[in-house]
C-alpha cells in the first residue's frame, strides 16, 4: 500500500501541505493542475472497482489480530460486497486531506466535485474541509498543535490512502420471499393443518432479469436516500461550527440551569390541534408578541422528529 502511494503522492500534492497557508493565485493554478493530473492518471482504473466488487464477500471478516494483547478485530461489511476494501477510504493521508482542502479554498472546487476525484462520499468531505479549517485557524492563532501524536496515529491506523475505494450508500433489498404458503387449496368441510394443494411459492432465480431490476432498484434507493443523508449532514454541520444558530445555547440545562430574567419568561406559542392555524410567535412578558427569530425556527425545526427511518 505504501509503494503504490509514493508513485502518486508527487503528483496529488505539488507543493508541501504545510506551505499552502500563503495562498495565491500560483498556488490556486498549482492545485487545480494537479487534480486534472489525478484524474487523468487514473481514469484507466475507474471501472475496475465496480467490477470486482461481486467478488467480495459480505458479513463479519477478520480484520486483525493483536496476539500480544490477545484481541481479535473483526469487520461487519453492510455493503454487501458491493465496495470492496471499504476501511481504506477511511485511511485517506492528511497530504489528501489537506489537497481537498485546498482544491475548495484555492482551487473554487465544490464538494461533490472533489467528492467525485477522491471517489469518497461527500460527507466525508465536508469533514475533511471542516477539521482543516479548525487545524489551520488554530495554527493562525499561535496554538500548540499535538503534530507528534498526530504523526504517530497515522502510522498506527495505516492512513496512507491517496484517493479513496469508490465510497458510496449502498441498500440492499431483500430479492426473495421469508416464507411459504401452504394449504391454500382445499374442499368444503373442516380443513387439518397441511391439507389442500399447497400454494405457489416464487423463487426469484426463475425470472432472468430480476437481479438487473433488483440492482437498479436498489441504486435507486440508495441514490434517494443519500440525498436526505448530505443534506442533514450539512445543516447540521454548520450547526455544530457555530455557523448558524449562535444564539441557541448548547449548554447541559440539568447542569446550567438557565436564570429566570427579571422581567420573567417569554413563551413560545405554537398551534396545536386540528383546524388551528398560524404561525408560530414569542409572547412576551408584558403580553406582547414577535416573530420568530431564525434562530428560534431553527431551534424548533431541530426539534421535531425525523419523519423516516434511519438508515445504515
């Protein structure tokens, strides 16, 4: 894994991770250039993946053994064979973080554009560019980076990757029945536990094309849901970053309890019930009302259930 890293590592990263807080229109060519480079050196390979993905197996793997500790480390692929050697793209080196980064600060690449070149998901992106983001404000402010530790874990969980294995959602539908139907035929009279002419049970080897549709379907599904997946990732990314709802406090209420002001509490009002409709306001102490604040709507909108089921 190393070797085949250090023939393209060059080519990913024109210029040392660490210089690229000088940013200029050089660098801003530099990156570009080189993820035009990346692409076309391994556009031979991009269907290679797909290919040999069937080939893998899915369920529990072993992963590693520690025989000094004696611990087994074992793998649950949910992806059903469909990404193999899907632990790598959680491997990517901090040279290809910091490239991502730079493709998006310099370079003006959007996320699903350097989501697709690194071939990873886009939420792993987001991330990436995030904690880039922390990392090189830190250093701006004369903050002590752990550089050593650092270092060190790279080496420990193996993060040598230069791009990524194909990451995507995958879901799996389920292709035949759980059950079968017997007794079905039968008479008149009272009928006993296994009698009549037992019902049809379909197999879904009969059909021909029923793996294409199954697979189409499922990618279908899977394209649906990962839709809801970047955008909920999104909003609540920047609400973790502080971007949106600065007001709202994320304080423990059991461990802060919040002081009663002196002129007392306002309420949010809200409706409630069949046939009551309006928006929702601020009724103030002194009987008064507002709107609602976009960090208010935001508070309430981060309240209310998801109205689906979670996905894996």
């Amino acid at each position: 894994m190393e070797c085949s890293q250090e023939g393209t590592e060059d080519t990913l990263a024109p210029e040392d991770a660490k210089s690229s807080e000088d940013t200029n229109e050089e660098a801003s060519t530099s990156a570009v250039e080189g993820a035009e480079e990346v692409a076309g050196a391994e556009s031979a390979s991009e269907g290679t993946s797909e290919e040999a993905a069937g080939e893998h197996s899915s369920g529990w793997q072993l992963y590693d053994v520690d025989d000094e500790n004696t611990i087994v480390w074992w793998l649950l692929d949910l992806t059903g064979g469909r990404v193999p050697d899907n632990e790598k793209n959680a491997q990517l080196s901090d040279h290809a973080k910091h490239f991502m980064y730079r493709l998006n600060k310099e370079g003006g690449w959007s996320v699903p554009q350097i989501a697709e070149l690194f071939r990873v998901r886009q939420q792993r992106v987001m991330a990436v560019i995030a904690l880039k983001e922390m990392e090189i404000g830190a250093r701006e402010r004369g903050e002590e980076l752990q550089e050593d530790l650092h270092e060190d874990m790279e080496e420990v969980f193996e993060c040598h990757e230069v791009r990524g294995k194909f990451e995507r959602h995958v879901r799996l539908l389920p292709t035949k029945p759980a059950f079968e139907v017997i007794g079905t035929g039968g008479g008149g009279g009272k009928k006993k536990k296994g009698r009549g002419a037992p019902g049809r049970v379909y197999e879904s080897h009969e059909d021909p094309g029923w793996e294409s549709e199954v697979r189409t379907r499922e990618e279908e599904v899977a394209a649906y849901e990962e839709r809801i997946m970047i955008k909920e990732f999104r909003e609540r990314l920047a609400f973790n970053l502080n971007k949106v709802g600065q007001s709202i406090s994320t304080k423990s209420r059991a461990r802060q309890a919040a002081k009663r002001p002196k002129d007392g509490w306002s309420v949010v009002v809200r409706p409630a019930g069949r046939g009551v409709e309006f928006e929702p306001f601020v009724a103030r102490p002194d009987g008064s009302r507002r709107p609602l604040s976009s960090d208010e709507e935001l508070y309430i909108d981060r309240m209310k259930p998801l109205t689906r089921r979670r996905f894996l």
